[in-house]
C-alpha cells in the first residue's frame, strides 16, 4: 500500500499536466520576483477549471497542494524596490563609488566626515511582510519587486 502523500486525492479536479503547468508557472513568477500568495495560486487553478466548467477548488486546496508537491514551499518575502533592482548592475554600482571617492578626494573629506542619512519616510504601496509560494530549492527570502510609481 502506497504512502498517503503518493496516492492520487479522491476528489482530485486537476488533472496532473495542470498541476505540473501550475508548478512551473509559480516557478517562472518567483524567478522574476512575483512570488505568488496562497489566494494567487488558488486562483491560477479556479482559471483552469473554469475553462472546462470543473468549478472552484477548496478553501485550503492551495495549502495542501504546495505541501504535497516536492517544487514547492512557503516563504516569507523581501521587498525591494523595482528601481533597486535595476541598479544591481555592477559596472553602475562601481562607477557610483568611485565617483564618491574621487569626489572625497578632490576635496580632501575624511571617512569620519561622511554619513548616511535615510529620510524616506512612510510609503504608501509598500509590499508588507506576506508569505508566498515559493520553489523549494531557494536557501533565502523571495524578493518581491516594489511597484516603481507609489502615487
């Protein structure tokens, strides 16, 4: 007699090419910084039945899908900001600093001199602290992009 957790559900609506596009579909968001939630992956699957007329999935259906599949997990996010991201390029970011210390240089500022300040205040649209869908193979956070216009 097989394990529980290898055994096909009874009331299985997806079929398992379904449940495998969802899969590599939440893969493919994560790896762009779109992580899903829980509601989001239900969603995904409630779209898929609603082609062939199958209805809704249950009301813990995500959970216990990402549970029982070995590509998943669930996470806590990192937002960072999408102009961030885009700055991660490593010839800009080198270019920055040594524009500061050719700049300490030419007018002769110490390491003592110089401080960080960070007046950013509140921001509204910033992404919170939520728990997505995640692969199972990542070792840090999911990073979500910021939304670049908070207006």
């Amino acid at each position: 007699m097989p394990f529980i957790l290898e055994r096909v559900p009874n009331g299985r609506k997806l079929t398992l090419t379904e449940e495998q596009t969802i899969v590599q579909y939440i893969l493919d968001l994560d790896s762009r910084g779109f992580a899903p939630r829980l509601c989001e992956v239900a969603d995904m699957a409630d779209k898929l039945l609603g082609v062939r007329g199958g209805g809704l999935v249950g009301k813990h259906w995500a959970e216990r899908f990402v549970t029982r599949s070995d590509a998943l997990k669930m996470a806590f996010n990192r937002a960072k900001d999408r102009q961030r991201i885009l700055q991660e390029d490593p010839e800009i970011i080198g270019a920055w600093f040594k524009l500061v210390a050719d700049t300490k240089a030419k007018y002769g500022i110490y390491d003592d001199d110089v401080h960080n300040f960070d007046e950013t205040g509140f921001q509204m649209g910033v992404i919170g602290l939520i728990k997505v869908v995640t692969g199972s193979e990542r070792r840090t956070r999911p990073e979500l992009i910021q939304p670049g216009d908070r207006e």
